[in-house]
C-alpha cells in the first residue's frame, strides 16, 4: 500500500482537553535543497513543507498551538482565552492537505493564543518568522516585512529579558537571527551591533557554526554592498 507523505496524528487540545486530527509530513519524504540566510529550510518539494502543518488547531473550541508552547497556563489566562475564542471561533477542520491559506491562518490563531497566554517572546518570534516565511512563498512583500519586523522585536525582547533560557533556542541563533533580519529590513546600524555581540561570544559559543555563519553572512553583505556602490566608469 502506497503510503502517503502527509499522516494525521490525534492530539488532546490543552485548553478544552478535546481529542482532534492534526496533519503533519513524514521526515522521509523530505529532501532539504539549502537554507535561506534566516535559516529556513528549503525543500525540494514545498507542497511538502513542515511549516504548512507547524500549527495545531484545536477543531472544537480554535485553541492553536505548536509543540514549542509551554503546557502550563499563567493563572486567570485559560480563561481569557476561552472568553476571546468562543466569541469568535467557528469549528473549522484545519486537518488534512493544507494551502498556504489556511497555514497562514493558523499562524494567526497561533499569535493570538501566544499573546493571549502571555508564552515567551522567544516562541511568539518563532512564530512571526514562520508566518514571514509562508507570506515570502505567495510572494507577499508587504506582510513578509511586517512579520519579519515583529520577529526582530521580539527576539530582541528575549534576548534582553533572557527568556530564550532553558529552550531550544541558543543565544547564537537568535542574535544571528535577529541580525540577519536586521539586514533584510535594510536596518544595517542594528545589524552590525548584533553581529558584533554574536562574534564577541565566539569563544564560549554553544554553537559554533551559527558563529561561522554569521561571520560569512556579514562578509558576503558587505561585499555585495561594497560592489552596488561601485559605479561603472563612461567617458
């Protein structure tokens, strides 16, 4: 029997304990081509795309979700969120085959739950990234930016505040992170200072490659800059 690249998985939903479907790709049916300079993957097939089925969405009462949420609930904020769903959730099955549309739909949902239960800002830049990355794929400019700059806010809160401790993300990857958007959203002034406190932790670096990387991706900008300025001689 042929076996399919998209499985569905059955999940309890934290906020209403309801049992739903959600979809996700098998690993082996994924081949990586290279990686964007802000690290996303690219895929050789994008129907198959992780990011498309990143999100959990809760059929019965729209609580979303990534397996990067905390399970515990500040006091008062299940409750909160249950009051801000059930005024304007409709059930909806986000299970099976996804398109961009409905992925990018359930980032949002996900943000708002994110915000609403008050989850770190390093998760919620997580979060603005990937959804930076779907509305890159329909070729979205004006909302790749504006996610992109909300992911720069937030991971710069993190790393101020320091509540990237303890998860997955290391230091390096979000300030290299953080200073590659900085470069997109042509914020170079923001990005030199954090590739320099990027460089400046090289010798006690838990990662050293995303250090190399961040010393390449600067020496290719610059080169690339140096050489727009340059203008061709006429007579």
């Amino acid at each position: 029997m042929e076996v399919s690249p998209i499985y569905t998985k059955s999940i309890t939903c934290p906020l209403c304990n309801h049992k739903f479907s959600s979809s996700k790709t098998r690993s082996r049916f994924l081949k990586i081509e290279g990686h964007q300079s802000d690290l996303r993957p690219i895929y050789q097939n994008a129907e198959l795309d992780p990011n498309l089925y990143h999100v959990h969405v809760c059929f019965s009462c729209g609580y979303s979700f990534t397996e990067d949420f905390s399970p515990y609930f500040p006091p008062n904020t299940k409750q909160r969120i249950q009051d801000a769903l059930n005024s304007n959730w409709k059930p909806q099955d986000f299970s099976g085959v996804r398109q961009h549309g409905q992925a990018i739909a359930s980032f949002k949902l996900a943000i708002f739950c994110a915000l609403l239960k008050n989850e770190k800002q390093v998760i919620i830049a997580g979060l603005y990234l990937r959804l930076s990355w779907l509305y890159s794929t329909i070729q979205s400019n004006d909302q790749q930016k504006r996610f992109q700059r909300l992911a720069l806010h937030s991971y710069k809160e993190s790393y101020s505040i320091g509540d990237y401790t303890g998860t997955k993300m290391s230091v390096e990857r979000l300030l290299y992170l953080a200073a590659d958007l900085s470069l997109q959203l042509s914020e170079e002034q923001e990005a030199t200072t954090l590739f320099s406190k990027l460089i400046e932790q090289q010798n006690a670096a838990t990662e050293p490659r995303i250090v190399k990387l961040a010393k390449e991706r600067w020496q290719t900008y610059r080169a690339e800059k140096n050489s727009q300025s340059i203008q061709p001689f006429t007579s």
